[in-house]
C-alpha cells in the first residue's frame, strides 16, 4: 500500500542514513530469478513480522507472468513521486519504479525490508539506509538465455543485448553477497534465507546501542 508523503515530510526532519533496521537489497539480471528467490523466502518466514518484503510499484500493468506489484499510468506516477510517495524510485527498460516511503519507517524502527532493485540506485541505497545488505542473485549466461526466451516479451536481439549488458555489470563494496541460481530454487533460496536471519539478528542488536 502506498501511504501519504507525511513519513517522508517526518523523517526529513531526522538525519540520514536511517538507522537500527535493515535494508536488503536484492539485485540481478533479469532472468536471474530474483522473484523466485524472494518468493521462496517469503513463504519460509510467512510468520516473521520483523521481515518486510516491500511491494514496488511499477509504470507496467500485473499479469501473471511477472511479480505481483500495484500499478500506475506514468501520469499519475510522476504526480506521486512529486508528492514523496515514494522512499525511491527509479527508471528501467522504459519503465519507472518505487519503493512506497513506508520503507523508510520500517527500517527506522528495526524491521527488514527487502525489495528487488536496480543496481543503479545502490549508490542511493548506501546514503540512505546505514545497515545495507546487498544480495546479488546470479545465473549462468546459458540458464538466463534460456529464461529470457521462455518469458517471450523480447525478440532475440532485444534478449541477446540484455545478456550482454549483465555480462558487464559487477558488484563491489561492503555488504554483497553474491548466490548463483542457475540450480534448484532451495539452494538459492536457503542461502538467501541465510541472509535474512542475520540481517533480523543485526537488527536486533543495534536496537539495543
């Protein structure tokens, strides 16, 4: 749910980086499997209220095929932004992203939240939230091509050039923990699970500096 710029206009008045929480960011190429892996650990921490998975909001309309997100004509996206509805936002492959400002609250007061962005805001990230945990899902260049084909949004060229824009994109700096899926979804996932539990367990250390 998106809530009013009022969390923004509040914690404007603090000082950022926010802190005591954490903020997961998972990235990857597309194809990669990102939602599957967040998938898998949702279900596993079903009951776990100090875990948030944050729900984007995307310029694209939900299908089946793709994450489950909340929608808005770029109108209406823009108006929103403008309007600090967001936490962060972003644009990708024509498309704009974000983060519903409530991110910010519940990282401020000790939750998890863990969204799937994009590597560009990572730089964003690092300003905006002290406790970052980066986790970059990968997979090998023959499974991805293999995916992106299945998926039929792109032609061969369009797939071919996203592969080898990931074949150039890497990761560096503290906090990033890289897991492969090219393999079963569990083994992904219970890595990723891994993260997660000391990503809470941090959390509920520095509540009590």
């Amino acid at each position: 749910m998106m809530v009013s710029a009022s969390i923004e206009r509040e914690l404007s008045a603090e000082t950022f980086p926010i802190r005591h929480g954490v903020f997961v960011a998972v990235v990857g190429p597309s194809g990669a499997g990102k939602d599957t892996v967040i998938g898998y650990a949702k279900a596993l921490f079903a009951d776990e209220t100090q875990l948030e998975f944050v729900r984007r909001v995307i310029t694209r309309p939900s299908d089946a095929a793709s994450e489950d997100h909340d929608t808005l004509a770029d109108a209406a996206f823009a108006e929103a932004d403008a309007d600090g509805a967001f936490a962060v936002s972003w644009e990708a492959h024509g498309l704009r992203y974000g983060l519903p400002a409530d991110v910010d609250w519940s990282v401020s007061n000790g939750h998890v939240a863990v969204a799937n962005v994009s590597r560009a805001i990572i730089p964003t990230l690092r300003e905006r939230y002290a406790n970052l945990a980066i986790v970059e899902i990968t997979a090998s260049p023959e499974v991805l091509a293999e995916r992106l084909a299945m998926r039929g949004r792109e032609s061969r060229g369009e797939v071919l050039a996203r592969l080898a824009r990931s074949a150039n994109m890497s990761l560096s700096g503290p906090g990033v923990t890289s897991i492969d899926n090219s393999g079963p979804r569990e083994v992904a996932g219970e890595r990723f699970a891994e993260v997660l539990r000391k990503a809470m367990a941090f959390s509920d250390m520095s509540g009590l500096i």
